[in-house]
C-alpha cells in the first residue's frame, strides 16, 4: 500500500504548496476508520482508498478531492459521520464525501425506469460539485481493475453497470483514456472469448508484418523533420473492445479491418496543427469521409483536435489525431483540467471548459422530456454520441448526434418545423428522410401544412428530442382508442391470475412503473410501450419465477461477523436483507442488525468499537425476517380475510395481528409479515396497496422496542 509520505510525493510533484497536514491528516483518520475490514482479495479496505487518490494525482487535481479520495467510504462503510467528517475537514470536504457516498447508493444496474430515475439524481449530485464523479470514476476504475476477486455475477453486474454508464461519462466529460481503459476492463468480463481472440490475431498480425507502431511512428517524425515542425509522435494499436466495437459496427471480420492503429502529435501551436495535417496529407493519401477538425469546432467538454485517418505504411489505415499541448492536457484530464495544478498554481488552461458550464448544457436538453423512457434516450444520446454539425441554409451551425437523419435537423430547430416535415434537401438536392446526415452538408427542410407525424418516423428519428415529439403526437392522436385498447388488455391479463384491473391497483401500478396515472399506464399498454405482463409483474413480482439463487444459510445471514458470534435483527428498524446495514456488539447478547438509517444509531455515535461492518449474504433468504406493518382497511365484510390471502399469495406469511383501533367504518392494525428481502417486503406492500380498500400502509418503526 503507499505510504502517506509516497502519496503527498505524488502530489508535490506538481503541487509543491499541497497542504502536507491535510493530507496527512486524512490518511491518518482514512486508516483508522477502516482498520479491521478487509477487500475481496484478502487486502486492507484502506489500500483501495489510497489507490483512488494515486489515480486522481496523475490528473493533478486540487487537495480537496484528494482528502475526499481518501475518506469517500469513511460515512458509508464505517462509524464515521457527516458531523464528524465536516468537524474534522471543513465543509467542502464533508460535502464532497457526502456527494460521493450518494452516488454510491445509486442502484444503476437495474431496470430502464429506475435506471432513467438514477440518471436524474446522478446528474443532480454532479450539478452541486463535479468532483464527487471525478472520485466516483477514480473509484470504479480501481474497482474494475481488482474486479477479478468479486463473485462471478458480481463482475458482470458490475461490467455492465461500468460499460453502460461510467465508461460513456468518462468519455462524455473528456476522459478518453480512462473510458478505453473501463470499456475495455468490463470487455475483459462480458465477453472474455471475444477479447481473447482479438489479443490472439494482434499476435499472429505482428508476428507476420512486425510491430509496425514505431516504424508508423519514425515516419512520422521524419516528415515532421523535414517541415520544420517541432512535435511529440506517439503511436500504439487500439484496445481490443474498441477493435470489437468497429467489427461490430461495420460488419466486418479482423483481417479487413484496417485502422487498429492510431497515433498522436503535439504540436507547439495551432498553426503547426494545420501545418502538419498538410504534411501527413502530402505524404499519405488521406482516407475520404475520415476527417474531423475539433479546433474548428471543439466538443461542448472542451475537447479540440484534429483527427485524420491516411494510408500509411503498407497501405494500411492509421487514424492521425493532432493538437497542440495545452489542447492534450484537456484532452487526457477532460472537464477535471478545471481543477488541474501546476507548480502548485491552478493552471489556466484556455481550453479547459468551466464545469458549471458544462453540467448546464449537458442537463437543461434534458428537461424537456416528459417521461423516464425520454429522458434516459436523452442522456444516453448524450453521452455515446459524437458530434455532426451541419449548416442551415442561413449559414447557421446545427449540432446533431452521429448517424442524424433530416427529420432530427427539422425537430432540432422547432417542432412545428418537425410536424410539418413532408421532404428535405442536403447540398441542393433532394433526399430520403433516413438518410444519415454528415459533417459540414446543408440541410433545408421542406414543409406543408396539413401533415402529421408518421408512426414510421420513430425508427427513422435517432434523438431524444424527435422521437418524444413524435411519440407525444401519436399519443394524443390515437390516445383514446389506446386507452381503450390497453384497458382491455389489462383486464384480461388480471384475470388471468384471478385479479381484478381496479382503478386503484391501476393507479399503484402506475406509480410503481414511474408513470403519471392509469390513464397514461392504460395509453402505453395500448401503445405496446408497455406490456400487459409488465404492469402484473408491477403489482404480483411473486408469479415470476425464482431466479434459482443460491440459499442463504439462515443462522449466518450477514457477512463480517467475528467467528462463534450470535446474530438478531433489532426490533426497533427490523432490517431486511437487500438494505444497507450496520452491527452493533451488546455485551453478552451477540450483535444485533440495524438498518443504516436507523435513529436508535444515534446513541452509539461516541462508541465506536461496538460497531460492525456487516452486509447480508447474497442469495436467497428464507422467509423468515419479521416486519411489522400498520394497515388501515375499510371495515367490511370479508375484507380482512381478502388482505390475509392477498398476503400469502405473495409467498409470505402472517406471525402476528393486533388492532389498534376499531370504528364502524374502518379498522386500524399492526401485521407481523414473514419476508425474504427488501424487494420481497416491497412485492407484499404494493399488493396490498393496489387493494381498493386498503386506505393506508406503511412500514412500522418502534425506536422503544430494544434489541
């Protein structure tokens, strides 16, 4: 593990006025918070924070986010506290650890709707301070990097969570080399066969031509040479996910794939960018529809270059990126350059884009969208895409994703340029509207009144923006009969399970599924934006079939313990497995399990050694964790009955009842239910919601019943 002296080494090399105390200080509290807890591979925990803040050096970031590097799962997996964090470190840091922690408890990995949510808050948490996702990508890097001691469903959890989301922020906010090396870390997971074979043709190809990098390279520089142009060459062949991802794109096999090289100049100016494009281009023939100039027209992180693609030695492809070296510091330490120090001065980087800047235009497109399904084909649009900018007939600039059609260039402008979209020239001459526009083409729009959005505009649209304008249109042009049609496919799909389709089990399936009402639940069905099936799953999860997990031992449910250590659930929160908890030691009782967030916590703030870092085992429990859950129903006849089955069709059992109140009209009672997990607790209650006389439900908590 490096030592704290190694780590503020790190830092002085490019901050020799670095806060020594502070950072030593952190370290020091970093170390004794996680004393005792170990990582999967049998490590100190502490050696994974320190690795997190040596990744965030070679970005020579300020000492702030360093401490926050240091301490970032201080509040979330040990005793430590905001109050004490912020007593100890000040506020920004306390802030900035909090941030952090919240990203952490972000469950991106599940399903579109909740993922879409997620997306929202992590934009949210990125507004206030940027830093916390500087520490969070340091963080899953180092994670990923290890990624080889977790469980098998583990690592592939995580891969994926890292290739949809963390890998393309990486990309979007101009840390190209850290999304490569996430891509291609979280490749090594999903597909190992595929990854395998690229490595094993890289292999044979130099066996049969040689390592052609430095000879490309000496090229290069000779060229250079005899321009006068002073510069820095480097060449290297691509990542194997990114040589996967182009035989995927087009559709071809690894022998006829040519550009898996790709190489760099740094140049002294920007005049000597364009000057040694014009040398590479006089000495190798430049490969058409393989240019871009992001000097000219720079990415909204900050990113300028020139990228060129030529056939170079042999004929083979290389593609040619050139910037000066104010523009690389941008381009390897992306949006982060902001905070970037240099002989212990922030460095002034004209290129380095202001975050606040940054997290506007990459949030306001996003408010427009009027549901979750729009919102996440807004980010993702976002974040995957490269630029295209093409010109109205004014001579103004329109910036469209990658692969844009003309009836994205006409939704971009106004979406009554949009509706009214019956045809469009590029360059003069006409067009279909599916055709994929390209950098620097002139586009008009021909519009007539009277049209309307065809249903076949959807797959010919590619952003956010013109689908859910489309969708909207056809929505409230065939919204009745959708209505209509989707109530009847409900129906028959509730009664297929001895359900009735109420009103009120429509209304909790929409609120579950993140939609406005059942009408709009009702329109989506209809629409086929939505299943039938999927609005049962909403409210009935338990006629889904098991998912063949593991059987957790019911006498060792947690993680963490000390060896021959007893184990009870606290009566006061009665965590469940599936939420975050913590174990606190009772003398002579064993430990006993809190929830995270529980307040009887407070009273153990000041005794540190009582507290446990525990998790629950990951597999299936029994049904056999107890919570109590106050139910208010109509007081009628057979209701009761109707809630008890209602309770054991869910697969979980009734141990207790008590009323607490009985009046002509209603009843109010506690209900001891047997359950697996939080999502089997959450199957129950939304079940018995969905009830029309269920009037109130709720999870109940007595800080007076002790341990």
């Amino acid at each position: 593990m490096i030592s704290d002296s190694d780590l503020i080494a790190l830092v002085r090399a490019y901050n020799p006025k670095t806060n020594e105390a502070l950072l030593r200080d952190a370290y020091a509290y970093g170390a004794q918070m996680h004393e005792g807890q170990t990582r999967h591979s049998g490590e100190p925990y502490f050696t994974h924070p320190v690795e997190v803040a040596a990744l965030l050096t070679e970005q020579h970031l300020d000492d702030a986010t360093l401490v926050t590097a240091l301490l970032h799962d201080t509040i979330e997996d040990t005793g430590s506290t905001f109050a004490e964090v912020e007593r100890r470190f000040g506020s920004e840091i306390a802030e900035l650890v909090n941030g952090v922690t919240k990203l952490t408890n972000l469950e991106l990995s599940s399903t579109e709707t909740k993922q879409a949510e997620n997306f929202r808050k992590l934009f949210m948490a990125m507004s206030k301070d940027l830093r916390v996702i500087l520490v969070k990508l340091a963080d899953r890097l180092h994670n990923m990097r290890t990624i080889k001691h977790m469980r098998p469903e583990k690592q592939v959890q995580k891969s994926r969570e890292t290739m949809d989301i963390y890998a393309p922020l990486a990309g979007r906010m101009g840390m190209h080399w850290m999304r490569e090396e996430l891509e291609d870390l979280a490749f090594r997971v999903l597909n190992p066969e595929a990854r395998a074979s690229i490595i094993r043709r890289f292999i044979t190809l130099q066996k049969e031509t040689g390592n052609v990098v430095p000879k490309i390279t000496e090229d290069i520089r000779t060229e250079l040479a005899n321009a006068d142009i002073v510069g820095e060459v480097y060449g290297r062949a691509k990542k194997p996910f990114s040589i996967w991802r182009k035989m995927e794109e087009k559709k071809q096999s690894f022998s006829k794939l040519s550009d898996i090289y790709g190489f760099r100049i740094i140049t002294n100016s920007e005049d000597d960018c364009y000057r040694a494009l014009g040398v590479m281009h006089r000495r190798w023939s430049a490969v058409p529809g393989r240019f871009k100039d992001y000097i000219s027209q720079p990415k909204t992180n900050g990113y300028r270059s020139i990228h060129a693609t030529v056939s170079g030695r042999d004929g083979k492809r290389v593609e040619i990126q050139i910037r000066t070296r104010q523009m690389h510091d941008v381009a390897e330490a992306g949006v982060a350059a902001h905070w970037a120090y240099r002989d212990g001065e922030r460095v002034e980087n004209p290129f380095a884009v202001d975050p606040a800047t940054w997290i506007s235009t990459m949030t306001e497109r996003f408010e427009q969208a009027e549901d979750h399904d729009d919102f996440l084909e807004h980010v993702k649009l976002e974040m995957y895409s490269d630029q295209v900018f093409c010109f109205t007939p004014k001579g103004d600039v329109i910036k469209l994703p990658r692969g844009a059609t003309p009836l994205d260039y006409a939704y971009s402008i106004h979406t009554r340029i949009g509706h009214s979209c019956v045809g469009a020239k590029v360059d003069g001459l006409r067009v279909p509207l599916w055709t994929r526009l390209r950098n620097g083409q002139s586009v008009e729009i021909i519009t007539a009144e009277g049209q309307k959005p065809q249903p076949t505009w959807i797959d010919i649209a590619v952003t956010g923006r013109a689908k859910s304008a489309i969708r909207k249109s056809l929505r409230e042009e065939h919204r009745d009969r959708y209505i209509k049609l989707g109530r009847e496919l409900t129906r028959v799909a509730f009664e297929h399970i001895g359900k009735k389709s109420s009103d009120k089990a429509l209304e909790t399936a929409a609120k579950e599924l993140s939609l406005t009402d059942a009408s709009q639940l009702l329109e989506y069905v209809g629409s086929t934006e939505l299943s039938a099936r999927e609005v049962v799953m909403a409210l009935y999860p338990e006629l889904a079939e098991n998912s063949g997990m593991e059987t957790v031992d019911a006498k060792r449910p947690v993680v963490g313990l000390p060896e021959g250590v007893q184990v009870k659930r606290a009566a006061c929160c009665q965590a469940v497995p599936g939420e975050r908890i913590v174990g606190i030691k009772y003398k002579g009782q064993g430990v006993f399990v809190h929830a995270i967030a529980c307040d009887a916590l407070v009273e153990f703030e000041e005794q540190p050694d009582r507290w446990l870092d525990i998790h629950w085992h990951a597999g299936r429990h029994a049904a056999s964790n107890t919570v109590t859950l106050a139910l208010t129903i109509v007081n009628s006849f057979g209701v009761l009955g109707r809630i008890c089955t209602l309770i054991g069709e869910q697969n979980a059992n009734i141990s207790d009842m008590h009323f607490i109140d009985r009046k002509p009209d209603y009843f109010q009672l506690l209900v001891d239910v047997d359950v697996r997990d939080a999502e089997h607790l959450h199957g129950v209650m939304t079940a018995m919601e969905a009830d029309s006389d269920v009037a109130a439900l709720e999870r109940h908590m007595d800080l007076n019943r002790k341990p």
